[in-house]
C-alpha cells in the first residue's frame, strides 16, 4: 500500500533519497548476461532478483529459464480508488495474490483515484500488472496529463516486447495515439491515430484494448477507432507475423518526453521540451477503474488454464509459450530463475551488496515507444500526432538510452550508459511542493 497525499508529502519534508545503482551488464539479442546476473530487465539491463520478474526478457538473458515464470491471465476488475493493490517493486517477489500493481515511481491516492505523478526532474511512475493477458479485453478509466513535453501511455507490453499502444501527448488533448510492435521491432507505420476526443485531460475516457489472436480493436468510450487485422501484418522479409502474439503487462504510465537528456527525435515528437518550472504546474495522470478480462479459449494460443507462462524456444512468439504450473515466486530479491530459494545472508558479501536487484526506472521505458534492447539510437526524426511518425529507430546501441535517436529519459549524466537511476518512493524536499499542488489541485 502507498501512502495518500497528505502522508507522503509529509515524509518527503523530512527525508530525500534517490538511488544511483552501479553500472549493470547491457543485454540484448546478441549479448546475453552473464550467469552471475543472468536476467534482461525491460530495460536492458543485467540483474536478479526484480530484474527476473515482470519484463524479463528470456530472449536476452543467459538461458530461457534466468526468468522467473510469469503468472497467468486472471480476470480482475480494479477500483483503483485507493493504492491498496499497489506495492512498490522493491517488495515485490512475484506472488500476484498479493498486489494488482507493481509499481517504480510515486503513485498517489486522491478522491478515489490513483495519481500517477511527476515531480519535477523525475522519470515519471509506472504500474504494471501483476498478472498477464494472453489476449483478452483490457479497459481503463482516465483521464491524461497535459503540457509540452509530456506523455501518459496505457499499453499491453510482453516480455519479449510484442507491444499495443494508447498514448497520450499532452499538447495534443483531443487525439490518442495508437500503436503496436512486434518483438520491440521499431517500425513506425503502425501507429494511427484516434481524433475528435473530448478534452483528455478535462474528462474521463474509457480506452480499451480487445485483443484476439485474429484482430486488435483499440476502442474509445465504447466506439471502436481502430482495427488491426493480423491478416494484414505478415512479413514476406522474416516469413513471420509482424503481430504482437505473447503474454503481455498492462502497463499505465506518465513519463517525460520533452526531458532534455531524450533525443531530439524524442522530445519533437512528445510536443516539445518539458517545463518543469512552470508556475503551479504538477505533472500527473488519473486513473480510475480498470477491467482484465481473459481471453476465453480450450486450447492455445491464448490459454490460463496453468499457473505460469513460459518460453520453451527463444523465437518468443505464441507457439513457444508454454502454459504450464511452476513457481513464480522468489524467496528474495537475491533469487532468479535459475535458484528460486536463493534467500538473503546472514551477512552480506561485498559482491552480493552490490549486485543489482532493481531495474532503473526510464521514463516510459522500452514499452512507450517499441524499442528493443540494442535498437534504441536512431536517426532523431519525428512529427506530431497527425504524421503518424514517431522516429526512425535504425542504429545499433548496446545500451537501452542513447543521446541520439529515439529513446527515454535515463537521466541527467553526460554519459549514453544507462546508469540504472531509480526514484525511490521518497524522492527529495524538492517534490514537497509538487505534492501539496496536487492536494489542492492547483492544476488540472
């Protein structure tokens, strides 16, 4: 459970933390982690522990079973009017009995809703399912953010980064963007775009994803905008269907486009560089309640009849997803799919208190703009919503965040590693202000 506003802002007064972890092994398609720290985290970067568990990817980690087994579709329709379901992902050890959302960043509770928030200079929150949809029916209440700079994304993400889009730019209130990838492959003409929406950030909107292994239907206060034929996305180049397909994370999320350490393509394409000084400004967006509905079906793809999905080739698409009953809880941060009991000494080792258990927080991650491990520099072309582009994504970088292209926030260093930068749920005096904003609702 997170706090509620008052609470938080409270310990925000009083405290200020923001952990830098250490440089941590770069993963991607061609350059596995290593044994020792043998999971690929969203963010392509080398771990355990919560680098094991939603996100990982078993393509790029040292063996297909480095992943902890992700749990399966379970139907679940969320309130979202208090943080209750929530648990940040430092405690998080893959029970989802326990939480509906994990979450990196500062979810709030306020008038029986969840803020996602922003303080200033930060890369935004970010909830994640606890469970996954192999197909299905996913639809959420809200209401996004506003201002140059920022985006608030709600999206279906697989561990292999097959990918479906709604996001939101916040100069562009009356249009939602759509897209989808397949296996984080950044091919740009897949997006489209919904328009003639009613002021985003003024009114609720119910936004739902339908998606079958035949269609997807992205659908906007119950009139369908868009349809995607899997029929029409097959690739004569790879013989393959260019068609999001795996197990997937609903993943709500507001993240800073217009940051100055993103490319220009980036910051082009979110409406311009972020004002984080702007007068009574807080950046934020609401979310009400949400609805999981499972796929309904006796055979695969798209089954839950197990506990957990795994992948037993790694060409990771539906036919190589096993719905089958191991564990998907570890006993510690220290754990991984390879040792699940791997539980905390008596005494911490030197290698053992600087290994990395948490995945950094960038912004929206691989999952807001289909970028894959090693695809992330790109040529830094972008154009609004109505072009329907939102970068090139040719290039190839070993890290997750360059200073080119089109790629996250990864922080303020000069450096194109991604240093793994986490916000903690403190995050320093300086949000204080932010916060007590958000209590009174300054700007809506």
């Amino acid at each position: 459970m997170f706090r509620t506003v008052p609470t938080v802002a409270l310990a925000l007064l009083s405290a200020a933390s923001t952990v830098l972890a250490a440089d941590a092994p770069q993963c991607s398609l061609t350059q596995k982690c290593p044994e020792e720290t043998p999971c690929c985290s969203q963010y392509g970067q080398c771990g355990v522990g919560a680098y094991c568990l939603g996100g990982c990817d078993p393509r790029m980690s040292f063996s297909l079973d480095a992943c902890v087994p992700a749990p399966v579709c379970e139907s679940r329709d969320l309130k979202m009017d208090s943080t209750d379901g929530i648990v940040d992902v430092g405690k998080y050890l893959g029970d989802p009995s326990t939480a509906n959302w994990v979450a990196q960043g500062t979810p709030l509770s306020y008038q029986s809703n969840v803020l996602l928030t922003m303080p200033k200079n930060t890369a935004g929150t970010v909830l994640a399912s606890t469970v996954y949809m192999w197909y299905g029916n996913i639809k959420a209440k809200i209401k996004t953010s506003q201002g140059a700079g920022v985006v608030t994304a709600f999206i279906l993400l697989s561990d292999v980064k097959d990918e479906i889009d709604f996001e939101w730019v916040g100069t562009e209130l009356d249009v939602a963007q759509t897209n989808y990838y397949f296996q984080g492959i950044p091919d740009y003409t897949h997006s489209a775009n919904i328009t003639g929406v009613s002021n985003t950030n003024d009114d609720f909107h119910t936004y739902e994803i339908q998606w079958t292994p035949d269609q997807i239907q992205w659908i906007v206060d119950g009139v369908v905008g868009r349809t995607q034929k899997k029929s029409d996305t097959w690739n004569e180049t790879s013989n393959q269907w260019d068609y999001p397909q795996t197990p997937a994370r609903v993943q709500l999320s507001i993240w800073p486009g217009g940051a100055s350490t993103n490319a220009p393509g980036t910051v082009a394409w979110a409406g311009g560089p972020i004002d984080w000084d702007a007068a009574g400004k807080y950046y934020y967006a609401t979310v009400g309640e949400v609805t999981m509905d499972c796929f309904q079906t006796n055979s695969p793809p798209g089954t839950n009849s197990g506990k957990s999905y795994t992948y037993t080739n790694a060409m990771g698409t539906n036919d190589t997803v096993d719905d089958g009953d191991s564990n998907t809880v570890l006993k510690s941060l220290l754990g991984t799919g390879l040792d699940m009991d791997k539980d905390y000494p008596s005494s911490a080792s030197a290698s053992q208190s600087n290994m990395e258990v948490i995945p950094g927080l960038s912004g929206g991650g691989v999952g807001t703009n289909g970028q894959a491990a090693n695809q992330a520099n790109g040529g830094g072309e972008a154009s609004g919503s109505n072009g329907g582009s939102t970068g090139t994504g040719t290039g190839s970088s070993s890290s997750a965040c360059t200073s080119g292209g089109f790629s996250q926030d990864c922080g303020s260093s000069s450096s194109n590693k991604n240093q793994g930068v986490r916000q903690e749920r403190v995050l320093g005096a300086s949000a204080f202000a932010a916060l007590v904003a958000v209590a009174g609702m300054v700007w809506l």
